[in-house]
C-alpha cells in the first residue's frame, strides 16, 4: 500500500477529505518522528511501538573488494507489533 492509498483508505473509513487525511498522517508520522528523536518511545494499545534502538558497533566486509571495514554503533527505529497486530496478520 502507498501512501497515497493509504491516505484514500483513511478519508473513506473516517469520512474525511484526502486532504483531511493527509494533514492527519502527517501530523502523527511528525509527532513519532519528533518523539523518536528525542529517544522516547511510542505505543499505540493493540497495534505496537516504535522506539529507538542501540545498534553496536561492528566490523563489516566491502562485498564488491572483500574488505574490511568498521561500522559505527547507531541509533536506529524499530517497531514491535502488538497482540492484536500480529493476531489480525496470522
């Protein structure tokens, strides 16, 4: 689904505009984005989490030269599904 698609979906099933539905996706894709950032997490009762995850630091191989090299520790986004996520999927 796109995100055009996905925003078609939200103004039919809320009974909204497009644009109605647009403003909303980008106002909580905002709002998670600022909350991850500041490295708090989010969680949504029934659906899931984001949070920011600590990746380590790690020595990573070139596959076109075979070479080695290191790789930073980071700080990446992940999403852990809820129980009613991982039911309505299964």
């Amino acid at each position: 689904m796109t995100k055009e698609e996905l925003i078609a979906k939200m103004a039919l099933t809320a009974g909204i505009t497009k644009v109605a539905a647009s403003n909303a996706l980008s106002a909580f894709t905002d709002s998670v984005t600022a909350s991850l950032k500041k490295g708090k997490r989010v969680s949504l009762v029934n659906f899931g989490t984001f949070l920011v995850a600590k990746r380590k630091a790690r020595i990573g191989r070139n596959p076109r030269t075979g070479e080695s090299l290191r790789i930073p520790a980071a700080r990446v986004p992940k999403f852990s599904a809820g129980k009613a996520l991982k039911s309505a999927v299964k």
